[in-house]
C-alpha cells in the first residue's frame, strides 16, 4: 500500500512538475512563435525557453537557398512592419552579425548569425531570441 501511494505522489508531483514547464514554455516561446515568423528556407535545431521572459530558436539556413544578407533583410522588413524598430546592427565580418529589433510595449528581439564554419558545413547558423519586458 505504501508503494501505491509514493507511486501515486511521484507521479502527481511528476505531472505537476511538467505542467508548470509547460505553461512557461508556452508563455515566452508561444508569444515568439505568434510575433516572430520562421525564415522560411530554415531548418529548426532547437527552441528553448531561457527562462521566464526569454525565448529562443536556433536555426541552420543552407547557403545555397539564401545568405546572411537575405536572413537580415527578412527579419528587418517583417518586423518593422509589424511596428519593430531597428535599434542595432553590428556586422563582424566572417565571424557573423548582430541584429537587434526593439518594440516598446514587447521587449527586444536579436537574430544573430555565426558565419565561422559556413565554408565547412554549407549552412548559416541563425539564432533568433526574444526578451519580453
């Protein structure tokens, strides 16, 4: 009987526990999803929620679909039609570049490529991450 009844706990505390996960998965990065669209020709490695008010996508574009410049410039004109601003832009040359959109009411979107490996793998590492206010 008292096996049952950890089992029972352990497994109440267990559906709690990933509830509560859940719920902040789909605060943050449900929000992300809902504002930010996909670069289209890009892959999603993953997507995490940082914590309770930064999410984040990680993505490989294949260079032979699109470059460095056509990620920015969608990323640009979608999100300053959607009342973006752009705040900053910092090119590093073959390291990569730096993206950062702003929104007062909403927090501060970054989408940032690693140009590194490129030449090895063929595609561009793309990092698209928000932070709410």
């Amino acid at each position: 009987m008292k096996s049952k009844i950890l089992f029972i706990t352990f497994t109440i505390f267990c559906l709690i526990f990933l509830v509560s996960g859940c719920s902040k998965e789909d605060d943050v990065l449900g929000k992300m999803k809902k504002m930010v669209p996909l670069f289209e020709d890009a892959t999603v490695v993953e997507s995490k929620v940082a914590d309770e008010k930064m999410a984040v996508v990680m993505m490989e574009v294949d260079t032979s679909k699109a470059s460095q410049k056509d990620i920015f410039d969608f990323y640009k004109d979608t999100m300053t039609k959607q009342g973006w601003e752009l705040k900053n832009f910092k090119d590093y040359g073959k390291n990569g570049s730096v993206m950062e959109l702003v929104k007062e009411d909403i927090g501060t979107l970054s989408v940032v490529t690693i140009m590194k490996k490129v030449e090895k793998t063929g595609k561009i590492p793309l990092t698209v991450n928000l932070t709410l206010k």
